[in-house]
C-alpha cells in the first residue's frame, strides 16, 4: 500500500489542536445533555414523575439524545486523532488506548438505546394498552437505569483510556510531563466505577478530579499544540525502529 505523502497529512500541531477542539465539544455536549436533559427530567425512584417529565418534555428529551450521539462522534473522532498524535511514542501502545476508547464509545452509544426507549414506552402506541400504566411508568425508569448501568461500564474503559493516554502523554517529549500526570489521575477517577455504589458516593471528587485532568490538556492542545520538532524526531525514530 502507498503510504500518503507529507503533503497529504495534518501537521503534529493542526492534529493536536483539532483533537483539543472536539475534546472540548465532547465535554460540552455531554455536559448539556446530562446535566440540562437528563438531571432535569430523570426523577430517580420516581417513575410516575419521570414518565410526566419526559411526556411533557418529548423534544427535549429527544434532543438530548441527538446530542449524545453527537458527542459520541466527536469522542470517536477524537480517539482517532490521538491515536495518530500518540503513535510515535509507542504504536502498540496508542493503538491499545484506541481500542479502549473505541469500545467504551461502543457500548456508550448502545447504552444510548435504552436512554431513548422510555419515548417508544410512554408514545401511547395502541398496542401499549395491553399494560396498565403503572408498569409502562416502571418500564420507562427501568430503561433508564439500564442506560445508567452502561454508562457506568463505559467510564471503566474510559478510565483505561486515560491511564494509557496519560502514559504517553508522560513520555512523548513533545507535550508536558504534568498533562500526562492529570490524565493517569483522570483515568484512575473513572475506575471508581469498578464499584458502582462506591463511584456514586465519591461523584463530585471523580468529576472534579477527571475536570482537572481533561481542562489543561483541551487549554494545551488548543492554545500551544505539540512541538513540532520534537514530534517529527520521534516519528522518524519510530520508523527506523523494529519495536514500534
């Protein structure tokens, strides 16, 4: 296979502030989604409240998924782009942290079908009649704890992403050592979600630990890039190595 010419491919610094740039957006959109949408019309242990709150709020509830699937894209865009910033570092390596990022990405958006099930459950579809309306109320919030569920499974491989990202970002050369310290410590924050119940209780300090890994890094990759040169050396060092 031909391999691109030089000409063909995003500098080091346009791929590293595009990947900052969609890093930004996903935070952004999932921020909206989840604290606009989903914290507003989700009453937990309510189901009549909740199936109100989303009967009444149809579009917006739909809305917040269109978002969620955009912010998906985004992610997995971003995955991509990281991958080829990363790779010099250690090709084995960035393709794991990809593959990571890509699954968690994966199960996210599937998790996403049972987050968008509870408008099919409460649409008031003719053959919805042969169920009272307390076990379609049911029905609706046990969807979206399914949803929930998947998320917490995803920010498991979410966390990988992060220890392996934060690894080569430490050893790359080309970005700071201490983006490389608050992405492991992000990483780290996520894998509170092995335990669930545990995750829940320690929320506010894993988002905050996790905001604290992900803003210098958005702020870095967007304002400064990567060091060019010291990108390029090790590509070439890279290429002429047999462990890649």
């Amino acid at each position: 296979m031909v391999e691109a010419s030089t000409t063909d491919r995003l500098s080091p610094r346009t791929t590293a502030r595009l990947a900052g740039g969609l890093y930004l957006l996903t935070m952004v959109l999932g921020g909206f989604s989840q604290g606009f949408v989903s914290d507003r019309l989700v009453v937990v242990g309510d189901a009549a409240a909740t199936a109100a709150n989303i009967a009444a709020n149809t579009s917006l509830f739909r809305l917040g998924f269109a978002i969620y699937l955009i912010e998906m894209a985004c992610q997995i865009t971003m995955t991509a782009l990281f991958y080829d910033l990363l790779k010099p570092v250690s090709r084995s390596v960035s393709r794991l942290a990809a593959i990571f990022g890509l699954v968690g990405c994966t199960m996210k958006i599937v998790s996403r079908l049972f987050f968008i099930s509870p408008v099919l459950v409460l649409g008031g579809a003719p053959y919805l009649n042969a169920f009272p309306v307390e076990q379609l109320h049911a029905l609706a919030l046990l969807l979206l704890r399914v949803n929930y569920m998947g998320e917490t499974i995803t920010m498991v491989f979410f966390g990988f992403y992060g220890l392996l990202l934060g690894y080569l970002i430490f050893r790359s050369g080309f970005l700071p050592r201490f983006l490389g310290v608050l992405s492991v410590l992000g990483g780290f924050g996520w894998l509170t979600y092995l335990n669930e119940p545990f995750a829940a209780r320690v929320a506010p300090v894993v988002l905050g630990v996790a905001l604290l890994g992900a803003l210098p890094k958005v702020l870095w990759l967007l304002v400064v890039g990567v060091n060019e040169e010291r990108w390029t050396a090790r590509a070439v060092a890279a290429e002429t190595s047999m462990w890649r």
